[in-house]
C-alpha cells in the first residue's frame, strides 16, 4: 500500500499507509483537525530502516555496488595478471628458443626458462607412463 503525506495548520507532519485512493484530507493526530494532503513529488517510495540501502536510482553502479563490483575488480585483476605472465612466457621463448618452459617459484615470485630437448623428451616419458598407468585395470 502506497504511504501518503499530510502537513495540519497546527504543523505537524505526518504520513499515513493507505489503500490506493484519494485522499484530499485526513485527520491530524495530534489537533484532531482536517490536514490537506502533501504532494511530494512523482512516483511512490517503499519505507526503509536504518540498515537498509537506500532507494533505488536507477544507476545499478550505484544501486548493486556489492558483490558484481568485487567480482569484476578482482575478474580485471586476474585478467591483468594472467596477460603479465603471458607476456613474459613468451619473451623467455623468444629469448630461449624453445617452447618449453621451466617454471620455478617462491613465495612472492614465479621465474621462467626456456627448456631444451632434453625438457621436452622428458615431458612426453611422463606423460606415456601416466597413459600406461591409466590404461591397467583397477586392482
């Protein structure tokens, strides 16, 4: 139900839960007279408390600035930090000459080299052992 506001001569304000309507006057609580309704500009509101949001304005960067704008940040962060490492991978491959890579880490760094043959054939040795492990039945 939409609230309605009324101002009595006796200076009171007040606002009023009714049915739809019109309601030109209602009585005043505290003089008991007739106060004229207060148009207070268009459309309606919906009451809120303390720990509410405040209304909507129609702005959703404004209305929803919880969760989709933390996700977001930390999306286009991730995002740049994957293109960093891209970058670098590829100009150790370049630099190296190989595809390969070796990656070497420690608590606030990850390091690249290129990695010869040698790297590539001992890859692919690990990779057939584990097919073959995947292949046997299981015990």
């Amino acid at each position: 139900m939409p609230k309605y506001s009324f101002e009595c001569s006796c200076g009171l304000s007040f606002t009023r839960t009714l049915k739809m309507g019109e309601y030109p006057v209602q009585e005043c609580p505290k003089c008991r007279e007739a106060a004229p309704r207060v148009f207070e500009g268009f459309g309606f509101a919906f009451a809120q408390g303390a720990s509410q949001a405040p209304a909507n304005s129609g702005v959703s960067k404004h209305d929803y600035p919880t969760a989709d704008q933390a996700v977001g940040a930390s999306a286009d962060k991730r995002w740049a930090e994957y293109q960093d490492r891209e970058r670098v991978k590829t100009q150790v491959r370049e630099k190296g000459g190989s595809r390969a890579l070796i990656r070497k880490h420690g608590a606030n760094y990850i390091e690249y080299q290129a990695g010869g043959q040698q790297v590539i054939d001992g890859r692919k040795k690990v990779r057939d052992e584990l097919m073959e492990v995947l292949k046997r039945p299981p015990a």
